[in-house]
C-alpha cells in the first residue's frame, strides 16, 4: 500500500530586476522573512526555498502551494511567476509588505493575499488549504508577539549564495514614524522584543564569523540592549545591526557593543538638511553633531554605513557637493544613497500623490535609484544624472581607499562591500547607457562638479 505524499510548500523570494543596482550587487543576504514563515510551517509540509536572486526557480516544480514574498520593485515579477504556476493549477499565495498595502492588485495573480506580520495568518491559511476552503484575504490580527517565534530555517539556504546566511532578529517596530519610510507602517510604532534567552540561543548556533542583527533599531530599549551586549561578551563573533545617530553620545553603550564583537552600524542620516528632517520626521538627527558623533563611534572599532535620501523637497542640485564632501570628511566606511521612493502605504507617498507629483506606478522602477516623481528642487532628469554621478564619484577607487583602508577600520567588511558596489554600480550604468542612451552620457552636461575628478568624462570614465 502507498503511502500518502505529504504536501509541498516551494516559497520562492523573486529576483530584482536587471535594471536595478541590487541586480547586479554579488553580496546577497537572505530573505529571513522566509525563512522565518517556513520555521513555524507544521512538519507534515515538504518545504524548499528559492531565492531567484541566487539560483533558478524550478518552473516545473512539482509543489503543492507557491509561496511569493513580494517587495515592490519585485511586484511585476513575483505576478509573472505567480500566473506561470496557477496556469499549471498550483495554489499561489503571497504576502509581505507590498502586498498588505496592494491587496487588490496582487489577488489578479494570486489565489489568496496574507496582509500584515504572517506568522498567525500562514497557519489559518495552511488550515484552510488543508480543509479545502481558501479565502481570498487573509489578514494578520495585530501584530506577532515573537514570544513563540522559533529560529529561522537557515538549513533551507544554499549558504554559498551569501556573504553571510546568519541573519537575525531582536525586536520589531519603530516609534518615529518616518514619512519616507515602509517600518512603521508594515510593522507598527511600537517596539516588541523576542525573549532575550531565545535570541542568545540562536545567536549562538550560527555559523558564520559576522552575524547581522536586523532589527531597525538595536538600541530601542536601552536597558534590554546593554543585556544583549553582556550576554554576547566573549562569543568569538562579529555582528553589525541598525542605529541611530545618538547613539554616538552614549559612550557606555559603544564600550558595550565593542566589546561583544560590533563590527558595523548602519545609520540613517537621510539628510543634511534641517528643514528636510523636520520634514521626513526626523529632527533628532541634528546635523551639526553628525561628525563627532561618528568619530566616537569609529574610535570604538565601529564602522558606519550612513543612509542618505536625495531628492527630499529642501534639495537642490547643490546637495551632491554637500553628501560627497561629508561622506568624504567623515570617512564612513560604506553609506547607501537613495533617491526618495514613494512607496505604497507610506505617508509621502499621500502627500506626493495629493500634490499631483506621482510619475509612474511601474513596480520594476521603484528601486530607490530611479527618480519616478517629480522633485521640487530640480527637474527630474537633473535629479536622476546627479545621483548616479554622485555614487559613481563615491566609488572611485581613490575614495573607497581614503575611506576604509586603514589597520583601525574593518576593512574585512567594508573594502569587499564597497568594491561589490562598485562593481554593479559600473555594470548598472554601462547597461542604462545602452538601454536608455541618456543617463551619464557625457553630451551637454549640466555642470562639471569638482569632485569629478581630471578625467574629462567624469567619474564613470574610469
């Protein structure tokens, strides 16, 4: 007698287009959202886990459900793959945070939605699936408690794909309310923590030298971070894990994170301007105390990537002199420049929309690097020249150098990362060039920036 085939799951994270900067990156870190929905999957499910990014998707694949995680700049793929596997009479469902604010949309590809955090809504679903009577919606109650969050299922990776597979979470949500930003609205404003023995546990299991922590704030509870930092003393590991600028003034808790093996903080500084700040909602960071609080913060061993958003309502064309000198005076090791995106369900994305300033609504364009509103301080096209002449200065080679080569600075970490960049920054451009036939074309430049260097064609004639 056979026995009964268990059902399958093929959870798949969609690669981003090739028009894209996070195309063409080769340090790649996993989807732990994923992995996460697949740890608290009942052991009666067969799972596999592809990340297009890294591998080919079987599109003949034998699975029972396909399960898409989608993020915007992914929409119009993850629906391509959604229509290929239900025209083969496979059950797609999809969630994350593109889909909980376009549930509509993604239903004309998708047999159902998960709206919202999926840890309790996956297991309605997976019930549901088994009984035979799938809804359409599925809508998270609330938001995940993490008490009973069990480790990710890193076993599904295939480890080689990733410049590191142990990614981990503390807390989620965040207060501040960004106007620019997707957290608060996917996640909430208040901050809720897994038990900090269960964390320590799984932390400790990893497997990789340099663990990265992706909590959006590490320092959200100041008293539960400082026993985090105890807890991870003498742990032969290196981690990197989100922060604000503040935390340069607090001298104990840098002692405290140095100690247990803190490598790396990205930091969001978003921009250099007061009225922007006050605008996005962000008036905590006080620019005339950005440089010493980053000096404090290196003097500990602690290398920054800075966050920056262009094309905020206070900028003009003057704002690319201005980021390449303080990136350049400040020597962040890495930094990550955006151009700001309206993404859906965030609040400037309302106010972009009730000014009339929306371009396009192609998913594939909403990378954070494509200019797909209409900016006040230049003209669309300006912003958009300016930008990738700016990443470009950024990373010549004379400037990864002067920022990360020295015996103080992680330079293990940050020399591969900004080369990474480099190298798909090139790639990107030379493919724009042929595609579009315009962006640093080098004919009728608007203006010759100092920065750019002898080279008659600019930064990206090297």
């Amino acid at each position: 007698m056979n026995k009964p085939t268990r059902p399958r799951i093929l959870f798949i994270f969609p690669r981003w287009p090739n028009r894209t900067l996070w195309g063409h990156f080769k340090y790649k870190f996993p989807a732990l959202g994923l992995l996460t929905i697949a740890a608290i999957t009942p052991d009666e499910y067969d799972i596999e886990l592809v990340d297009e990014n890294c591998e080919p998707i079987p599109m003949d694949s034998d699975a029972d459900i396909i399960a898409l995680s989608v993020m915007t700049p992914l929409a119009h793929r993850a629906y391509a793959l959604a229509d290929h596997f239900r025209a083969r009479g496979k059950t797609v469902v999809m969630g994350g945070v593109h889909v909980s604010c376009e549930p509509e949309e993604a239903l004309e590809h998708g047999d159902s939605v998960i709206i919202g955090e999926g840890e309790t809504a996956w297991l309605n679903w997976l019930e549901d699936f088994a009984a035979g009577s799938l809804k359409k919606r599925y809508q998270a109650e609330g938001f995940s408690t993490l008490e009973a969050i069990p480790p990710a299922r890193r076993d599904l990776l295939k480890k080689k794909n990733y410049i590191t597979s142990s990614t981990i979470q503390l807390t989620r949500g965040c207060p501040h309310d960004c106007e620019y930003c997707t957290v608060t609205a996917f996640f909430g404003r208040k901050f809720r923590m897994r038990p900090l023995d269960d964390f320590v546990q799984e932390y400790q299991q990893l497997e990789d030298r340099f663990i990265f922590i992706v909590d959006d704030n590490i320092m959200s509870n100041r008293k539960a971070a400082m026993e985090l930092f105890a807890s991870l003393r003498g742990m032969p590991k290196w981690w990197g894990s989100q922060a604000p600028i503040t935390v340069g003034d607090d001298e104990e808790a840098l002692r405290a994170m140095a100690a247990c093996g803190c490598k790396s903080l990205f930091i969001g500084f978003e921009s250099l301007d007061p009225d922007n700040l006050a605008k996005m909602g962000k008036k905590f960071v006080e620019v005339d105390k950005n440089i010493e609080r980053i000096q404090r913060i290196q003097s500990h061993g602690i290398g920054i990537q800075g966050s920056f958003i262009v094309g905020y309502d206070f900028d003009t064309p003057a704002v690319f002199d201005q980021m390449y000198s303080f990136i350049e005076e400040a020597r962040l090791e890495a930094f990550l420049i955006s151009v700001l995106t309206p993404f859906p369900g965030i609040r400037v994305t309302k106010r972009l929309e009730e000014e009339g300033r929306i371009l396009t609504r192609d998913w594939s364009k909403y990378d954070m690097n494509t200019v797909v509103y209409r900016p006040v301080g230049f003209t669309p096209y300006e912003l958009q020249e300016g930008y990738y002449a700016l990443n470009k200065a950024l990373y010549s080679l004379r400037s990864i150098v002067r920022r990360t080569v020295n015996f103080k600075k992680n330079m293990a970490i940050f020399v591969p990362q900004n080369v990474g960049f480099r190298l798909a920054w090139k790639t990107l451009l030379r493919e724009l060039r042929k595609e579009e036939g315009k962006y640093l074309s080098h004919k009728g430049a608007e203006a010759q920036r100092s920065w750019e260097g002898p080279c008659p064609h600019g930064p990206c004639g090297e």
